[in-house]
C-alpha cells in the first residue's frame, strides 16, 4: 500500500494516462491479474489489486487499470481515507471512460459503488449508475458481475427506504432475471432482504 501511495504522489489522471500499455505479454498479464483479483480470497486481493496500480503506472494504462484504482480507492475507503477514495474512484471512472472499456463497466460499478460511493455520495444518487451498470454488464454477457449489481441496487434501494412494495417488485424482476442467467448462488447476497 506505501509503495502504491508512493506511487502514485502527485500524479493525476492525465499523467496517468499518458502511457498506454501496449505489451501483449503485460496486457496478459493485467488480464489474469484483474480476473485472478476478482476469484481470489478476499485477504490476497488487495495485492493484486495494488500490483495492477503499480504496472498501470510503470508500463502503462490497459482497460484493467479502471478495476484497479476501483479496488485501491475501496482499500483507501476502508481504511478511513475517504477524500483520496473518492479521489481514486474518480480516477477509475475517468480512466474507463478514456479507454471505452465498456466490458469492465459492471465490475468497476460494483466494486465503486458498494463501498466508496456508498460513504462518499448520497446513497439515492447511487442507484441510478448501479442500474445502469445492470443492464450495461448484461449487454457485454458479464452476467455475474451484472448480478453483484442487481444486489447492490436493491440493498441501496432498501437502505433508501423506497416503498417496499416497489423494492419487493424490483427484487423479484431482478431474482428471475439471475435465474434465467444461472446466476443463483450470486442472487443469494439479497436473500436477507426478501425475509
């Protein structure tokens, strides 16, 4: 974590940016770095997520370098650095946005929007982006990840106190949805919210 702050002083998006990673080898590597982030035990994440900060800033930005600062900006958050976790996820936004990684939509918004945006930002403004996120992870066939945020957004929904009939209605459209896309055990994250 000090080497990644290290890092990444005094730098912005723009200089971040300035380098676009174009090694297949190094590309193939942020790919199984990013995909073995997602899978691994949550303890081990944290340093691949890092370790894909630090190449992105030494070889050059790839289209997972947005889950990376997604995943720094969580670790930030939780550690209690809210004004560089937000910082961090804007970075991850921007940093997608430039590079069109449409495909990484849903796994940057789920990892944003279910810890940093959600200390950060009022929580009715996240259930918009974490709709959106839904329906964008469906369209690139990320069926997962678009069902960790179909969670996110009925959690959010119900923390919102919106009218429980409506959140009641939303939840079920979304559980039939997972189970065409056999997404169950995912689903599973919102079972305490149908009791």
């Amino acid at each position: 974590l000090f080497k990644t702050k290290l890092l990444l002083m005094g730098k912005d998006v723009d200089i971040i940016m300035s380098k676009v990673m174009d090694d297949k080898q190094m590309l193939a590597v942020m790919d199984l770095l990013e995909t073995t982030c997602i899978y691994c035990p949550y303890y081990f994440s944290h340093f691949l997520a890092l370790r894909i900060v630090q190449l992105s800033i030494s070889h050059g930005v790839s289209v997972n370098t947005a889950y990376g600062f997604a995943y720094y900006s969580c670790i930030l958050c939780h550690l209690g650095d809210l004004c560089n976790a937000s910082k961090y996820a804007k970075f991850a936004l921007d940093i997608m946005q430039r590079m069109q990684a449409r495909q990484k939509y849903c796994r940057v918004y789920s990892c944003l929007y279910s810890m940093t945006f959600l200390k950060t930002n009022h929580m009715h403004s996240c259930l918009d982006p974490v709709l959106k996120a839904h329906h964008e992870g469906l369209k690139a066939g990320d069926t997962a990840h678009a069902t960790v945020c179909a969670v996110i957004y009925c959690n959010i929904a119900f923390r919102c106190k919106k009218k429980l009939s409506l959140v009641k209605k939303i939840s079920i459209d979304l559980k039939k949805e997972a189970k065409v896309y056999k997404q169950d055990s995912v689903w599973n994250l919102a079972l305490p919210l149908e009791q």
